[in-house]
C-alpha cells in the first residue's frame, strides 16, 4: 500500500470516528443570508423576464441524504450516516441555485405552473455529471445546463458545460463551504449567459467546456 493512500485512509478513518461519535449533523448548500444591494433590489423590481429553475438531476451514487466521499485513487466511495444533506441532494442544488442567479441577476424564480402566459421567461435545466467530495483536498462540480427561452421572439436555447474545482481545507463543513462556493461560481457563469455576455466567462476557477445553441 503507498503512502498516499495510507494518508488518505487515516484521513477518512478519522472522519468516520468523529462521525460515529456524535449525533448526525445536517449541512446545506443554501447560502447565509446575504445583504441584497440597492442595485440588485431595484433590478428586481424593473425585470424584464424571469427564470424557472427546473428540477436537478444528480448522479445516482450521491443522490442520497449521506455526505458522500470519493476516494481521489480508486473508485470506491464511502458515505457518511453522521454528516447528511439538511434536504435531497437535488433540492439542496436547486435551491442554491435558484438563490443565486435571482440574487445576481435581479429576477424571480418562478415555480412550473406558475408563469403568466405573457411573461417573459428563462427556463433553466440543470444536469450534474460529478459531484464530488474530497476529504480534506478539494470538490468538484462538473454539469450541463439548457437554458430554455419562453415567450422571447427571436431567442435561441443553449446547451452549456463547465467544470469547478475548489480546494478544500479539513473537515466536512470546510467541504460544504467549497460546494457552496463551487454554485457560486457555476451561477455566476449562467447569470452572465442569461445577461447576454458575450465571450469565455470572466468567472475564475470554472473550465468551460463550451456551448451549443
């Protein structure tokens, strides 16, 4: 066995006796309440659309309410039964989300069913191909989204792919935080696809791996 995956070991084997030892904990991917700006406040109240934010889909490995760890040098997993998802992975995503690109973009997020027939509206789909936790090293957020036009003459869909990485530090709330962080940057570079802007995202940390319309 090298020393890599003794360290790794250690680590994990750490992180499932600090688990076994107290109480389940829940984590959730919802951001802390954040100041809304003036500019962002009056935004929202001269919108010209909104957006739906569909149902996720995640990988089935992790659609559970466990934390669940991938080992870095092999494909096996382990899931945590003392640290889990305040909600369904798929929720929590969603809800993130949809809190984000409301908040940078000034909208409303508008449920299925809801939208009035005139209204212009951007639905947002969102596929997650990896979501992956690292203990101690980094996650990673790999997805697709389709950004679907309604009642916008003249618009096109599109169809977009991009990677995040964040490096962790230790512990599982560390984690948590680089996921919430890794929506944030995925949210940043669809707010600007739905803002209009034009060329490669501005967006530090996030591959880009490219757009079909």
């Amino acid at each position: 066995m090298n020393c890599g995956r003794i360290f790794w070991y250690v680590l994990l084997s750490s992180a499932l006796a600090a688990c076994a030892s107290t109480p389940a904990r829940y984590y959730t991917l919802q951001p802390v309440s954040v100041v809304e700006s003036a500019a962002g406040a009056q935004g929202r109240g001269m919108s010209k659309y909104a957006i739906s934010v569909q149902p996720v889909t995640v990988p089935e490995q992790v659609d559970r309410l466990q934390i669940v760890l991938s080992d870095p040098q092999s494909t096996q997993v382990t899931l945590l039964n003392g640290s889990l998802w305040a909600s369904p992975l798929s929720d929590e995503i969603r809800n993130a989300l949809s809190d984000e690109l409301s908040r940078k973009l000034g909208v409303l997020d508008i449920a299925n069913g809801q939208t009035p027939e005139s209204l212009a509206l951007w639905k947002v789909g969102l596929q997650v191909q990896r979501f992956e936790s690292i203990y101690n090293q980094r996650v990673v957020l790999d997805a697709t989204w389709r950004l679907t036009p309604v009642n916008q003459p003249g618009k096109k869909a599109q169809i977009c792919r991009a990677e995040v990485k964040v490096a962790v530090g230790e512990g599982i709330s560390a984690m948590v935080e680089g996921h919430q962080e890794a929506l944030r940057r995925l949210a940043a570079v669809i707010a600007e696809k739905l803002a209009g802007t034009a060329g490669k995202s501005s967006v530090s940390g996030v591959q880009e791996k490219g757009c079909t319309f």
